[in-house]
C-alpha cells in the first residue's frame, strides 16, 4: 500500500505490516534499506509477540513450552490493510490456528501509519480478546539507509541529545540472548557516539532502562539524516550486519532473554501482561530533519 503526503512517499507491505520504502521527497532520498538479501533481506518488521530470541528458542508459559523463533512470528504473517486517507493506514493481524500453536493466546494487533510533514507516527495496538493474562512484548526494526556520502559505517555516527554516557550489553553468540551480568559503557562527545567498521562484528548493541528516547543517525559532517523518538521505552537496540548499507534503531517495549534463562516469559522485565478485554498502544515517531 502506497501513502503519501507533501513530505513523504512509503511503501506498506501487508506481509508483516512492514514499512519496505521511505522516499523523502524534500531531499529526493530514499530513508529504509532496499532488503537486499546479500545483506539482510528485511526493511522494517514488527517484532511480536515477542523481541529478539527466547534462550533455547523456547517460549516458557504456565508450566508449558513452545518452539519460537527470533523476534515472533508477526513479521512473517499477512496483515489485513486499511487505508484511513492519503496519509494514513492501518494495517491489523489476528490470531489463528497456527498462531495459536506457537503463542497460546488469542490477540489484535493493530499498525496504524501516520505521515506528517516532518515525520511518520508508528503506532501499535494490542487487544487481548481472550479470557486469561496475554504477556507479550512488541518492537520495531526499521533499517535506515547510510547518510548521503557515508560510503560505510565508519562515515556514521548516532547522536543522542543531552546524553553524555550510555550503557549497554551485547549478545551470547551461540544462544543470541543478552550477556546480562556484564555490561560496557558508551562515553559520548556531545550526545555523540562515532561510528565504525567493526562496530557490529558482535552483533547488536542492547540498551537498558529506558536510556534512549531521542537519536538521530548523521552523516560525515554531522548533519541529520533520520532520527527517531522513542519516548517511554524501556529497551532499545543497535544493530547492522557487518559491511551492509543500513544501521537499525530499534525501539523495544521488553527485549530477548538473559542468556540461560529458563523461567516463564510472563516474568521477564519488559513483557506487558495485558488483562482480559484489555488494550495496549504504544508509538514511536521516525523524524526527519
């Protein structure tokens, strides 16, 4: 599905629900990674009904275990669109059988798109129908094209505004899962953190406790390419593969699990759990400058 306004031109896949073209008209520049599969052959999935991988790719629920798979199973399934007006869709995916063997619980999920003259709202809607406790956790994976004349990621760098240190954590190469009892600081100069070519040799960078709520991706002179705000998110994620055109910021409501972990999903920090007949939104806004 095609939106528009006077500002933006997206693309809307309804697989996944997923954002596969941002086109900034006002600087004639494409925003969202082109998914060549030499690379990674994704844009921008939704990551439901649960972020990054359970340890073991079990899903652990009252007592019961399910096979799962890396970031949920939302991202590979076709959503029902809705066009709301020229700037405006929602895109809406809801339990059946199959899902129902992979996540025990009946939901809604909703994706509503929203251009506006300066940025995109994505907004995410989840409905428990059901008649028990739903835990989940929900994420977003865009992946923003390099600054023009960033030739690789060494010609990028992220900016976090009134930020003078991060902290983050990386993941066990084995079971994909976080290091939970080490983590590494971030000194940054000016909100700035440098980019460079063997940044994500060890996969993604995994942010805690709500550290992240504005950054924006520069180019080599400093100037703003795309940025993102992600108010009241508890975890975030950094990520690209190695050598490719695209760096992921990744605002995450509850994220994968510690490495070993063995206890019930419900129990993580992070995982809404949302009561019967209950609704959850949340939204984050993708800016450009």
């Amino acid at each position: 599905m095609k939106l528009e306004n006077g500002r933006f031109l997206m693309q809307v896949e309804e697989k996944g629900a997923e954002i596969t073209s941002l086109y900034d008209k006002a600087r004639e520049k494409e925003l969202i990674w082109d998914g060549d599969p030499a690379f990674w052959a994704r844009h921008a999935p939704i990551l439901f009904p649960h972020v990054g991988r359970t340890f073991g790719d079990v899903l652990r629920l009252g007592g019961r275990q399910y096979t799962s798979t890396q970031h949920g199973f939302a991202r590979d399934r076709v959503f029902k669109a809705e066009k709301l007006g020229d700037g405006q869709a929602r895109f809406t995916l809801r339990h059946d059988e199959e899902t129902l063997k992979r996540y025990p619980f009946p939901f809604v999920l909703s994706v509503t798109y929203t251009l506006h003259p300066s940025d995109v709202t994505v907004q995410w809607k989840v409905e428990n129908p059901g008649q028990e406790e739903m835990p989940f956790t929900i994420g977003g994976h865009p992946a923003f094209t390099l600054p023009k004349g960033a030739k690789d990621h060494a010609g990028c760098a992220l900016w976090f505004p009134d930020k003078t240190e991060l902290t983050y954590h990386l993941l066990d190469p084995n079971s994909g899962t976080v290091i939970a009892d080490k983590s590494y600081p971030l000194p940054l100069d000016h909100g700035v953190w440098q980019l460079h070519n063997t940044v994500f040799d060890h996969d993604a960078l995994v942010f805690d406790g709500g550290q992240i709520e504005e950054v924006w991706l520069l180019g080599p002179g400093r100037e703003k390419w795309v940025g993102m705000m992600c108010p009241g998110f508890p975890n975030f994620g950094v990520w690209a593969k190695p050598g490719a055109g695209f760096v992921c910021l990744e605002p995450w409501q509850g994220r994968c699990e510690d490495c070993g972990y063995e206890g019930d999903f419900a129990a993580r920090p992070g995982v809404v759990t949302l009561s019967p007949g209950g609704t959850f939104t949340k939204e984050y806004h993708i800016l450009a400058p």
